[in-house]
C-alpha cells in the first residue's frame, strides 16, 4: 500500500472550491475513465477508424463502467489526428458517426456523467489542410533523425501514432481518405516509449496558436456545447510542441511579438519570448472559457497540464504557466503517466524506469502543486503498466476531487478488477453517488 500524501498542505486552492467543482459534478468524488476511440481496440499507438466506426460498441463499454463503479465518462471527441467524432457540420468526421451523441444518450440511465476532451493545436488534418496555419521553426535542427530548417513548417512524423491499412486497401487507396498518411513504415515494435508503434507512419502538424486555427476550434466549441448535454469541456494540447524549442517564429508571431515586446526583444532565446508564448498560451484558454461559458454556465472546463520542470519544459517548450491557465478555466488536468516511461512487465530495467519517474513525478507535484488555482483532478494510465503500477499512481495523484483513469481499451482484466475492488474500498461507493 502506497503511502498516502497530505496534499492540501502543498495547494492554494481552496476546500470552498472543491466543493463547487464537486457540486457541479454532483459527486464527493470523481472517477473517471478515458477512451480514445480512434485509436483502436489495443493500446493507443494506433489510429483505427474503422473500428471506431463499425465495431466500437458503446452500449457494452458504458455496461463496463457501471459495473466498476465508474461516476464519469472521459471521451476523447476530437484526437490529433483532427478527427471530429460528432455530428459537425464544421470538422472532419472520417468515422461517419455520432458516437458523442450515442455516449450521452447512453449514459442517461447510468450515473455517469459525460466529460468530453478535445485536442487543441495539435491536428494533422488542419495541418494538411491549411499548412499556412502550422506553426513555423525558427531556427535549423533536427530531431528524431529528421532534419528541419528555420522558416519551414513543423509538419513531422507523428511521435507515437501508426496506422495498418485496411485489408484489400492499397496505401494509395487510403491516402485519399488519411491525406496525412506518408509511405514510410516501423516494422517492429520497441520498448521504448516513442518505440511502441508498429505501421504507416502518420504525419502530425501543430498549428499556430495566433493563426486562425483558434478560430477554427472556437466555433467546434460551441458546436459542441450547445448540442450535446456535457458535463465537463475539457482541453488537451493547449500548448505548443514540446519536442522543440524554436515554435512558433512565423510572421504573424513574431510580429505580434515585436508590437508588444519591442523591436529589440529577442525570439526564441529570452524571457521576453517565454512570457509571449504564456500569454498566447493563455489567451487561447479564455477563448475556450467565454465560448463555453457563452453556452452553458453549468458546464465545467478544464485543461490538460504538463509535468516537469517549469522552466526548461512546461514554460519554454510548452508555454503553459500552470498559474495563468488554471485562473481562467474551472479546473486543471495534470498528466500523471510515470509507468508510460517503463513498466516492471518489461523487465526488471524498465521497473526501475518506471519507479524513477513516478518519484519524480511525485516530487515534482510536491514542489509544484500550489501554481495551480483551481481545483486539479489528475489523469493516470492504466495501458502500457500492471495492476500494482497502476493502483500505485491512482493512490498517489488523487489531490482531492477524484482522479481518471487512462483508458479503457488496453486496460486488462486484473486491472478492472483492482479498479471495481478501489472503487469499493478505497473511494466508498457513497463518495461516487450523485449528491
């Protein structure tokens, strides 16, 4: 049994504000099971649409979390591939299917509230679309054994995702349906994490966030939330490309920048920069926020936050400042995924990957947890990691309002098991009831 931590010690947001979070939410404790479901039955290194499209069973899934205890239902409706997996008349919806539409209508009867997430500056589709819209390098380099240039687009092989074409479909053939689908392919499938895919590789685009790609997400967002009785809106991606440090230097950036910072202020290399990209970052958020909001009051949102050191990562690389974001939106989604680094499954060696991160995760949370504003429910993986590394996370990273749970295809048998027997024991079936 994992020790438990004293978290309210290390938070300046307030007991008076978990409970309006968990008013809203009509529970004392959220649990909450994330599916992504264009990426497949197994894992989530795949993209998957025909599944998604004629065998995903929504009707059984919803089935799974009753029995689990599960109070809510995090549905990813809109991927970095771009896929819109809703009724729009706006995105691109390749699956040809209403499935948030079916999960609310299924959850009606069930106490399982709907919690949508929707990925933000990252998506393939737009970007081959509108690359005008892509966010631009600033400087020359290379990564993952690709080179790319200052004033090139940061349109790359997708770091995790691959997709196996159809059977008796050429890859001519699904190019005309996957446009961003490039003919290079990973035969094999290694340990490491951004080893873990096998097929065709994919392109990824992240777009810039002062293009009018917002705009673009904007009108989803009140797509979505004037259509579809949600509880909570939540936005993953909010920020920029974490694998470099040069985005996003195209013109109207870097314009916008001299305007505000001076003609003399450096890009790239400067706190100057750092702080523009923060405030971009955050500028975003509130769109989010007032398009919700315009629509629905009740309906919580919330963001999704990376983890690691401030500065080097989540400020320079990300731009997300975990105090401005979280004092615009109604709560703040840490990703607490130490076992995707290395599970005991794979050996001994990856063990003690996994163990050192989830210590510095924790650490990590110790020393950071009070950036945050608002209430913070954290998401955990279940995929990728056992039952013990599992239970291990989900004990550690509850900081009061709950925790989620990531995500139900790749969650195996033994670790449904311990999560109905956590939910029993641990959490207290009358904590997840409707108050």
């Amino acid at each position: 049994m994992v020790d438990k931590i004293d978290w309210s010690k290390y938070m300046t947001f307030t007991s008076d504000q978990l409970e309006v979070i968990r008013n809203d939410l009509g529970a004392s404790k959220v649990f909450a099971m994330g599916l992504m479901p264009v990426r497949g039955p197994i894992g989530f290194r795949k993209l998957d649409y025909e599944f998604a499209e004629k065998k995903l069973d929504v009707v059984k899934i919803m089935n799974k979390l009753e029995e689990c205890h599960f109070n809510t239902f995090g549905l990813v409706i809109k991927d970095t591939d771009g896929a819109c997996t809703w009724d729009t008349r706006i995105g691109w919806n390749p699956i040809k299917r209403d499935l948030l539409g079916e999960f609310c209508d299924a959850g009606k009867d069930r106490n399982i509230r709907i919690m949508v997430s929707f990925t933000s500056m990252n998506d393939a589709y737009q970007g081959y679309l509108h690359p005008e819209r892509v966010s631009v390098h600033g400087k020359n380099g290379e990564k993952f054994g690709r080179k790319h240039y200052k004033g090139e687009i940061s349109t790359h092989d997708a770091g995790e995702m691959r997709i196996d074409l159809p059977e008796g479909t050429s890859l001519e053939e699904y190019q005309k349906k996957i446009p961003f689908l490039t003919n290079r392919k990973d035969e094999k499938i290694g340990k490491k994490r951004n080893a873990r895919g096998s097929g065709f590789i994919p392109t990824e685009s992240f777009m810039c966030p002062n293009s009018t790609h917002v705009d673009y997400l904007v009108e989803l967002i009140k797509e979505i939330v004037k259509n579809y009785p949600i509880k909570a809106f939540t936005a993953d991606y909010i920020r920029y490309d974490g694998s470099f440090t040069d985005l996003c230097a195209c013109e109207r950036c870097v314009k916008k920048f001299k305007i505000e910072y001076g003609e003399n202020a450096r890009i790239i290399k400067s706190n100057d920069w750092i702080d523009f990209k923060t405030n971009t970052i955050a500028s975003y958020a509130q769109k989010v926020q007032n398009a919700v909001k315009s629509i629905d009051k009740s309906c919580i949102t919330g963001w999704y936050s990376q983890v690691g050191p401030k500065k080097l990562f989540t400020l320079k690389r990300h731009g997300q400042d975990w105090g401005k974001l979280s004092s615009i939106l109604d709560i703040s989604i840490p990703m607490e995924y130490p076992y995707l680094m290395g599970t005991r499954d794979d050996g001994w060696y990856w063990g003690k990957v996994g163990d050192l991160f989830y210590w510095y995760f924790k650490r990590n949370m110790k020393k950071r947890i009070h950036e945050y504003k608002n209430p913070v429910l954290a998401v955990t993986n279940s995929v990728e990691c056992n039952a013990q590394e599992m239970l291990k996370q989900i004990r550690t990273f509850d900081f009061g309002l709950g925790i989620g749970v990531f995500k139900y295809y790749g969650t195996s048998e033994s670790q449904w098991i311990a999560l109905k027997n956590y939910a029993e024991n641990e959490i207290g079936l009358e904590n997840l009831k409707a108050n």
